[in-house]
C-alpha cells in the first residue's frame, strides 16, 4: 500500500474505545484474518471468523467491544463499536495518501469551452471536454477524458473518474461519485411503432442526482422523456446498473450489479435491489422493500416486502416453494406407483 501508520495514529484513526496488549511494529498493509502477517492490520467484521483471531499473525487487529480473548505477544486489539466501519475510515485516510486529488486548474490539453464556469478550487483533468454553459463546482475534481455537456451542471466535493459522460443540462449535487465509465443523460429507451416502424420518441428531459450518491462502473442513467429521472440522496448503486427514463429512486437505496428497472417506475427510500434484480415499469417499489438477486417485479410492492424468485413472491413463500420443487421427482414417481396400484386392484375386482 506504500502507506505506514504507528498503532496508536490508527487508535486515533478508528476511534478506539480501548485497546489490549502492544506492538512497536510499524502498520504497512491490511489482510484477512487468516492470510495476515507481521506488519498487517486485520479486522473481526463478521463473527464466523471469530475463531481465526486466535490463529492470526496479524499484528493489529479491530475487534468489536463484546469480544473475548486475548491478544499473543508482539499483537494489539483495538476495541471499536463496529470493526468494518472503523476499517472503512481508516481506508477513506488511507485513499486521500495513495491517490491525492491534483491541483486545482485545468489541464493543458482539456477543452473548456469560454462560456463554461470552472470553479477555482476545482481540477479538469486531461483531455476533459466541458462545453458551454456548463458548471463545475468547488473542489469537484474530473479525471481524464470526463464529459460534461452543454449547460450539465456539477456541485461542490464532486470525483468524476476517468471515462465518465455527464450529458447536455444534466444535474450532478453536491459530493456525487462517478467510478469509471459512468453515462448520465444517455437517451431513454422510447420508441412508438407507426406504420411498420420504430420511430424515435426523443427524450428532452434530464437528470438529477442528488447529494452524497455513488454510481458504479458502466452504470447508465437514463434521461428523462420529459422531466427528470432522480437519483436519491445517498443512494449507492452498483457496477452495470441500468436505470431507465423516468425513475424515481428515493433517498438511501443500495442497487446492486446488474439490476436493471425499466421506466417510469419508482423506488421509495431505503429499497434494496440485490445483484440482477429487473424491476418493470410503471410500478411503485414502498418503502424499505428488499429483493433477492435476480428477483423479476412486475407489481408495486407495499412498504417493508421481502421478495425473491421470479415472478416475485414473499421471501419465505418462495423458499418453501423451491424446497418442494426439489421433490417433484420423487413425488411423481409416487404418484405412478399408486396408479399402477390403483390399475391393478381395479383389474381384480373384475
């Protein structure tokens, strides 16, 4: 990792409650508990790993505060409320050494046009395009070969990585981040068959993402027919996501990769899509619904469901349903044997 930290700067870091036993080495790297050696940092986030602890060689380890044991010789535990999330800060510090943002300014081979406003504090890396009538914001930073279209507009503490498409008047808030290949504003999918043909209905709405989002890599967000598609704030979405025209995603969403939610629907806040989950249109996600990987919803859902399989059915009941389906062979075989039972008696009462 090319970073080095003494214990006690990662106590301070995650904010330690308290700690058992020491160690002088320096922090150079972070592992799992199983693969750790002397130098490393690891950390008990799930407690079916609780047994590794004891086996580890790692030599600073997080542990929550319910934890039970003792540290070997030359090994520190640091006691924190939850061991990923304090790991988690320690990495954001970790992130501002490997990767700084560059300096403010613009690139010399980056073409900004004369009527776009580059804030000052702001980077536009190389061979960035801004057109007119564009905004960027206060220490908003685009890495190389961003767009951003004609009158799009980017808030303040915005990361736009390498690759990334933000299209014509479309609307990035405050502390959005774009992983690479990110498209915001690439045409709805809208056609309406006339006399044979697929004629293009165009799509002159926009997009608005709101503060505190992350879109995964490749992920596309579509514009709007008319009006806005909106990304919610806070909500977090997935590598190769596909969001269509018209969705309305609400605040604190988690998409996971692949999901794809077709137009015009919309996801109230605190829904979970997990990996794969397609979503049709026109229908109203409620509040805090949750849906395993490759789900199909094609119905709006009441706040709180819980949904696996497709087409869509309560968690459980569609457990149970697969847990019968596993039978069905047996059960047929069953079936033919009584028949052939039923066959002979039937014979022989004759």
């Amino acid at each position: 990792m090319q970073v080095a930290f003494t214990p006690a700067e990662i106590a301070g870091f995650v904010a330690a409650e308290r700690a058992a036993g020491t160690t002088a080495r320096t922090i150079r790297d972070i592992a799992s508990l199983k693969t750790a050696q002397p130098g490393d940092l690891s950390f008990l986030g799930n407690p079916k790993y609780r047994a590794d602890v004891a086996a580890t060689r790692a030599s600073l380890i997080l542990v929550p505060l319910d934890h039970v044991g003792e540290p070997q010789a030359d090994q520190q535990f640091l006691y924190v409320k939850n061991p990923s999330a304090a790991l988690a800060r320690l990495c954001a510090r970790i992130e501002q050494q490997l990767w700084p943002k560059p300096a403010p300014g613009i690139h010399p081979t980056a073409a900004v046009a004369p009527g776009a406003r580059v804030a000052p504090s702001a980077t536009v890396g190389p061979l960035c395009v801004v057109e007119e009538g564009a905004e960027i914001g206060e220490g908003s930073h685009l890495q190389a070969s961003v767009f951003v279209g004609r009158d799009a507009r980017i808030g303040a503490g915005c990361w736009i990585m390498p690759g990334c498409v933000i299209a014509a008047a479309c609307e990035l808030r405050d502390r959005v981040r774009l992983q690479p290949g990110v498209i915001v504003g690439s045409d709805g999918f809208g056609y309406e068959f006339v006399n044979g043909r697929h004629e293009k209905v165009p799509q002159i709405g926009l997009v608005v993402i709101e503060e505190d989002v992350e879109i995964g890599a490749n992920s596309t967000i579509d514009r709007a027919r008319f009006s806005r598609t909106v990304i919610g704030e806070g909500t977090k979405i997935d590598n190769l996501v596909q969001v269509g025209h018209n969705v309305i995603i609400g605040k604190h969403c988690i998409l996971c990769a692949q999901v794809g939610i077709s137009g015009s629907t919309t996801l109230e806040d605190y829904v979970i899509l997990g990996g794969q989950a397609g979503i049709g249109g026109h229908i109203t996600l409620g509040k805090g619904t949750k849906a395993g990987g490759q789900t199909g919803i094609a119905a709006d859902t009441p706040p709180g469901s819980y949904l696996n399989g497709t087409p869509a059915l309560p968690y459980m009941a569609e457990r149970r349903l697969q847990i019968l389906h596993q039978k069905l062979p047996d059960l047929f075989k069953r079936v033919e044997y009584l028949e052939q039972r039923l066959e002979k008696t039937s014979a022989s009462a004759q």
